[in-house]
C-alpha cells in the first residue's frame, strides 16, 4: 500500500511556451518552481533541475523567498531520488538561509525535508527529533495544519518501524485536526494511513477498507486524482489479498485509469505490477505476463528495486506454472540480483546512518571545542575588560584627586593673593596718610624756612625738608614696589618687553594706574601735581598707541 501526501497537478507543457516567452527574473523563477513541482511525480531528476535553475535565476534576482522555495524542492527531489545524504545537506543550507531572513516556517520546512531524509536513511531518531521541534514551533504559531501534518509524519515513521500502536496514536491525532479545521487534504492522508496501519499491522481488512472509503470519498471532493488513484489501488490490493478477484479488477481498473491520465510511469509501474499479480492469480499469465513486463521495464528504467523484486517474483511464478524452466530460473536471477541490490541499499542505509551519526557526533565534539575556545576568549575578554576598568578608574582617581590639589592650590593662591590685594591697599592708605603727615611736616618746615628768623635756623629748617622729603619718596617706592611686585609678579617685565622705552617715572604711574587709582590719589601718594600727572597720562596713551582710541589706559592696564 501508499502513504499519501497531497499534490497540485500542473501542466508543464504550457508552463515551458510562459517560460520561454517570459524575460522577467522573479516571474521566471516562479514559473521554474511550478515546473518543478509538475514533474516531482513524474520524473524527480527533471524536477530536481527545474529547482535548481529557479534557485540560480533567484540568487540572481536576490528574490530570497523564491531560492529558499527552490532548495526545498531541490531536496524533495533528492528524496524521490533515494539521495537522503544530499537532501540533509541541503536541509541544513535552507536552515542557514531561512533563519538569515528570519522565515520561520520554511526553517521548520527544512527540518521536515531532513527528517523525511533520515528516516529515508534508517535513522528514525534524528527524524523524531526533527519532527517533534516542528511540532513545538507549529503550536506556538497555532499552525494547526501543519501541525496535523507533522503528526500524521510521525505516524508514518512509526509504521516504517512497524511500531504500529504508536502510528495509530499519531496517525488519530492528525486525523482529528484535519476533521476540526476542515482540511481535506489532511483527512484524506490520515484516512489513507489509518487503512494501512489496520491493513499491515492488525491485517484488520473490515477497518482498513472502513478508512480507504473514507479517505477516497473526501478525495473526490479534492479533485485530486493522484490521491484517488492511490487509494483505488489499495483498495484493489486488499480484495486481491481476499481472493474477491471482481472487486480487486474493479478498483485496480480504476486506479490504473486515472494513473494514465496522470502520464506518470512510477505510479503506472505499480498498477501493473497489480494486474499482473491479479492475472496470475486468475490463471491468465499471457496478460500477467504483459503487465509484469511492463512493470519490469518501468522498474530497471528508474531503479526500482522493491518494484524489480514484485514483478521478477510474479513472472517467475508464471514461468514455472507454464513449465518454463529456462524463463523461471532468468527471472530467479532477476529476482536475486535485485534483492541484492536492495539488500545493499539497506546495508547502504545503515552505513550511512552510522556514518552521519559518527559525523554529527564529530561536529559536535568540534562545537564543544569551539564554545570552550570562545568561553575562554571570551574569559580573557572580561578578564580584560575588567583591568582596563581598574585601570580606568585608578587612573580617574588619581586625575580627579590631582585636580582637586590643583583646585585647592589654585584656591589658596588666589587667597593668598587677594589678602596680599588687602594688604596692598591698607598700605596704601597707609602711605597716603604718612605722606600727608610728611606733606604737613614740609609745610610747616617751609613756612619756618621762610619766617624772619635766624639765617642757621632758616638752613637747617630747608636742609631737614629736603632730607625728608627725598628719604620718604625713596621709601615710598621701594616699600611700594615691594608690595606690588607680591601681587603682580610678571607686570613690570611684560610691560619692558613690550615697550622697552618705559622711564622709572612712568613704570611707577603704570602700576598707580592698575591699581585703579585717580589723578588726585596719585598726586597725594607721590606729592606730584595733578597737571604733571595728566600729562604724563597722556605720553603713556601715546606710547601705548592708544591716543585714537577709546580704549582706557586703566582698563588696558589690568589687562597686562
């Protein structure tokens, strides 16, 4: 019997005259795709192809749902071909490039194709564990098709194994989804299942036609023909088993019908090799002959082997029930050569399940490596990370404590400073009363000097005056000088190295004049007169270059 999975017939003939008149690349790899999807029944190799130039005109296009599209069929293909090493590497490229552009279902799409491919390979562990991931993505999409679907697959597995309880459960469990949502497709599938588990596993035939009439009456709704067909054949392979030999021709009739419609030599290889065993079982061996023939041809033509086997037996039967010795023993070869030869896919199978697993066993070893590699990369990264943090942090610690000194010292100087800016101006004042003390004490000596009295006095009264005038001014200026320099260090040289030409009178009026004071302060503190002052004001606006200007000279000079 057949286990059944839905297909969409197309017409490739008319698909290839669109082709052919069509320049656009993505309206050109979607017309490649439905090609490939025409002939995957027909003929998988000219499918397979017909994918993969829709993958490179995709590639081309950057059409990337198209090339994904393309990889999928490219794998079902490789499938249909017996090549399950080739579908799971292509399997995990639609993996890399669905998860890239973040398609989710076509990377459950490619975990599907590798679980078909392991099982294909014996090796129904990795195929579970396929599924069963589907299945976990689907629910939480609540994609209750294809969940349904992925169900009735696990089923399938599950009767490959001949685990048969656990295929009904599966195969039920996909079937009720496909009742609840209506999907008809689906039912048809897991009716068609059902039918087989109770047919091969119970050998319950009452069940399994229950469920085949069931599956086709919902097929017909469908359109499907293949589906129909397959059914049919069934259906006519359980009352040949029954020995209902009208029946058997009956169904098996009509499936080899609509199998002619479809123009599809792997399916029709099935029909005749029914009719060939119906034939045989009638006594008819000219005509059982003819269909097992055909059969046969079909078979070597697309490798075959279990079809080869089929029909070798069926002719070989017929040979020796028409006494042909020499026909029954090149049949018996036939018939031996292919077992062998399947024998040695299945041993092949085996291998290569053996071989992947001891592969998968390496890569994983290789990612454990790499993810201890990158656990200890990456431990020297923080690691690293971590000092250069420390170091960070002690270094702005220590920018920070040398900036707050900085501050603290820049503070304290300006302190320092501004009671030295005090101080300067309490000795001013200071001064300026001494001078006025000193000023009064001339006057008073000037008006004895002047008085008519004796001449010594007179002299002595003038000598004194001049003494004290002199000493004070010479004092003065010194303690003066003293006291500025404190506060203005750098004044005096910056005002030589600009105006070398500077007199000792007018570097003493420059620093009066930074400290802001006026004409007539001045002229108190030096004795001299506010007209001489004013003029020797003006030849420093002068000496400055400040004469046609508006600047202030007092201004100009804090500047300094």
């Amino acid at each position: 019997m057949s286990f059944l999975n839905g297909q969409t017939n197309l017409n490739p003939d008319s698909l290839n005259v669109i082709l052919q008149n069509t320049k656009d690349e993505t309206a050109r790899a979607r017309l490649l795709l439905r090609l490939s999807m025409a002939e995957e029944l027909r003929d998988p190799g000219i499918a397979y192809k017909y994918a993969e130039q829709a993958r490179l005109i995709a590639q081309r296009a950057d059409y990337d749902s198209a090339e994904v599209r393309s990889m999928i069929l490219m794998g079902t293909n490789l499938i249909r071909m017996h090549k399950p090493k080739e579908a799971i590497e292509i399997g995990i490229q639609i993996i890399e490039k669905a998860t890239r552009y973040n398609m989710q279902l076509e990377i459950a799409d490619g975990r599907g194709l590798m679980a078909v491919a392991y099982a294909l390979g014996g090796d129904f562990d990795n195929s579970s564990k396929l599924y069963f991931e589907n299945l976990k993505l689907y629910e939480k999409l609540n994609e209750r098709r294809l969940l349904g679907s992925t169900l009735g697959n696990i089923g399938v597995d599950f009767i490959e194994q001949q685990t048969y309880k656990k295929a009904l459960e599966y195969t039920k469990r996909a079937l009720d989804i496909g009742l609840e949502i209506n999907d008809l497709t689906l039912q048809t599938d897991q009716f068609n299942n059902l039918a087989a588990i109770y047919e091969s596993g119970f050998a319950d035939y009452t069940n399994a036609l229950n469920n085949y009439f069931k599956a086709y009456s919902v097929a017909i709704k469908t359109g499907d023909i293949q589906q129909q067909g397959t059914i049919l054949l069934n259906i006519g392979h359980i009352y040949l088993v029954k020995k209902k030999y009208d029946s058997a021709y009956n169904y098996l009739n009509q499936s080899f019908l609509l199998y002619k419609k479809l123009d599809n030599p792997i399916l029709l290889a099935d029909s005749y090799t029914f009719f060939g065993s119906y034939y045989f079982q009638t006594a008819d061996y000219v005509k059982g002959k003819q269909f097992a023939l055909s059969a046969l041809e079909i078979g070597r033509k697309y490798g075959l082997q279990q079809s080869i086997i089929d029909v070798s037996n069926i002719l070989h039967k017929i040979c020796l029930s028409e006494n042909d010795t020499a026909g029954a023993y090149h049949y018996h070869i036939i018939l031996s050569a292919a077992k062998d030869s399947l024998y040695k896919m299945q041993k092949q199978k085996e291998l290569f399940r053996i071989e992947f697993q001891y592969s998968q066993e390496k890569i994983a070893k290789e990612q454990k490596l790499r993810q201890l590699s990158n656990y200890f990369i990456l431990g020297f990264i923080i690691l690293g990370l971590i000092s250069g943090l420390s170091i960070i942090i002690l270094f702005n610690s220590r920018q920070k404590i040398k900036i707050k000194n900085t501050l603290l010292e820049k503070e304290k100087v300006e302190t320092n400073l501004k009671f030295k800016s005090k101080e300067l101006s309490i000795n001013l004042l200071a001064l300026l009363k001494k001078n006025e003390l000193i000023t009064e004490i001339s006057q008073k000596l000037s008006e004895i000097e002047n008085a008519p009295s004796n001449t010594d006095l007179k002299e002595a009264a003038a000598k004194l005056r001049r003494d004290v005038k002199n000493n004070s001014d010479d004092r003065l200026w010194q303690e003066f000088t003293i006291r500025f320099s404190e506060t203005n260090s750098e004044f005096y040289e910056i005002l030589l190295t600009r105006y070398p030409d500077l007199s000792q009178s007018e570097l003493k009026l420059c620093a009066y004049l930074r400290l802001n004071m006026s004409t007539k302060e001045i002229s108190d503190l030096t004795g001299q007169r506010t007209e001489s002052l004013e003029k020797a004001r003006y030849r420093l606006r002068k000496k400055f270059g400040l004469t046609n200007s508006e600047s202030n000279l007092v201004a100009f000079l804090s500047q300094i």
